[in-house]
C-alpha cells in the first residue's frame, strides 16, 4: 500500500515538474492553450518551438503538453507538415480554431496572453539574432567582441569592445540581442553629447 502511494507521488510530481505557479497542469486545459497558440500566432510552429515557449515560462510538464500534441494531432485539431526549408512545422486546422474560439475563455487569461507573448519573443529575438551579429574571439589577456548591427547596404554600426571574463561576454551578448537598437541609440547620443537621449536608456535598461 505505502509502494502504491509512494508511486503516486512520484507519478504526480512528474506531471508537475518545472510547472510555474499558475501553470497548468490539466489535460483539456492543454490542448485548449495548444490550439489557441497555434491560432493566434498565425504561423506554424516547430515543437522545438512550442518547447522553448512553454520551458521559458513553466506553462506545463514537459510530458503533458507532447503528449497532448500528439493527441491534437491524431484528433485533427492541428497537423504536422514538412515545409519547403524541411523543417517539419505543426499548423491549426479549422477544427482547431473552432476549439480555440469556443473554449480558450477556459484557460485563464493571464495564461494564454502570457503564452503568446513569449511566442512573439521568442521569433522577435530569432530575428534579431539572424539581422545583427555577435562575435567573440578569445586573445592572450581576455575576449574581444564584436557587435554588428545590419542595416540595407552598409552595416550600420560595427563595435568592437575588449572583455577580460568569459561570463562578461554572453552577458554583454544578452544585453545587446535584447535590444540592439538602444545600443545604437546610446552609441550616438554619447557621441553627440544628447545626454537626455543616454538618461532615458539607461533608465529603461535598469527597469529592465
């Protein structure tokens, strides 16, 4: 009896592992969440995809929401396909979007709008990985990195800076792939003494 209870436990806190509070945790909710994402993102979305966005977050159990894909899947709610690049993508059918229109007023608002807009985030940042670069090249006494910020034609700003730790490179790589463009911003307004511009930055990045 207590091997059955304990086996329980066991069984339960698998279910819940790395589930934020407020998350979810039950099944429909899941699929609700699932189909109302696909919906309103317009666009598919790799698994991978759906993965990061519900880890970043703590949505749900990572075994609950694959499992409840592969349901939707095999239910016709939403369908895998291969697209041009090979990349295999999950879209919402019209049965989906019937259920996300119907039923998302199930799943708590807090939740769904905090699912789409890590969705967002998370192709706006892959965007701005993809236009601007950040490179780092270990020398003798430290890193030197590099900051690209792309524009049509010629780049628009190049920055090479000297770092002396590791840790201060993917530190500095996080601020600027945040936000790029402030870094530009900043760049100027110190250059051409406009100290409101740099007050209102550095104000923004310690609300950050």
């Amino acid at each position: 009896m207590m091997g059955e209870e304990r086996g329980e436990i066991v069984d339960k806190q698998a279910f819940t592992a790395d589930v934020r509070p407020g998350g979810l945790t039950d099944g429909l909710e899941i699929k609700i969440l699932i189909c109302y994402l696909l919906h309103h993102i317009h666009r598919g979305m790799s698994f991978s995809e759906i993965n990061e966005v519900f880890r970043s977050k703590g949505i749900a159990n990572y075994f609950e929401y694959s499992q409840e894909i592969s349901r939707l899947i095999a239910s016709g709610h939403i369908l895998s396909r291969r697209d041009f690049d090979g990349a295999e993508r999950l879209y919402i059918t019209d049965l989906g979007i019937k259920t996300s229109t119907t039923f998302e007023k199930d799943v708590p608002a807090a939740i769904r709008e905090t699912t789409l807009k890590a969705a967002q985030d998370y192709y706006l940042r892959q965007q701005i990985e993809q236009d601007n670069e950040f490179k780092v090249e270990k020398v003798s006494d430290g890193y030197k990195v590099t900051m690209c910020i792309a524009d049509i034609g010629s780049d628009l700003m190049s920055l090479t800076l000297f770092l002396p730790r590791e840790e201060d490179c993917e530190q500095v790589r996080e601020r600027f792939y945040s936000d790029p463009a402030s870094l530009y911003r900043g760049v100027i307004a110190l250059l051409t003494g406009d100290d409101g511009t740099v007050r209102n930055i550095l104000e923004h990045t310690a609300n950050q």
